[in-house]
C-alpha cells in the first residue's frame, strides 16, 4: 500500500531514472534533426522538469495527508471501541 511508504520516498522515488530519461530525449531530438532548435527542446524540458517537480511536491503532501487522515481514523476506531466496552 502507498500510504504506508515513508513521506521521505515519495519526492525522490523517480528522481534519479527520469533524469537519464530526459538526457535520452535531448540526445535523440539533437542527433534526429528535429524541427524544434535544440535550444528550444532544453528550455521545454526544464519547464517539464519544474513542472513535476512541483506535482511531486504535491503528491508528496496528499500522501502525507491521507496517511495522516488514516492514523487519526485508527485512534478514534480504538477509541469507539474503548466507548463501547
């Protein structure tokens, strides 16, 4: 289950792979004689590049969030049942 992963993982769990993703596309964009300036490819890799970061951040958050939501349901079902004894 991913809510049970640490907060820590979820930011830099595709960090390292997507990295030499996007080397590979500049690389083959470069040498295939693309339309777009290579130039042009970096800066709409960079800008996708900020963009996920910023949507890991988030998923980040929610994910805290929901684990945080489900500790606190856990606490108070422990604590109807000691209610109802």
């Amino acid at each position: 289950s991913t809510t049970n992963a640490p907060e820590d993982d979820a930011p830099n769990r595709y960090s390292r792979p997507e990295r030499t993703v996007y080397g590979r596309y500049s690389r083959d964009a470069n040498s295939s004689g693309s339309s777009l300036p290579s130039n042009s490819l970096e800066k709409r890799i960079e800008e996708l590049e900020r963009e996920l970061a910023k949507e890991r951040q988030e998923n980040a958050r929610l994910m805290k969030m929901a684990q945080d939501k489900e500790e606190l349901i856990g606490k108070l079902k422990e604590e109807i049942d000691l209610l109802n004894r």
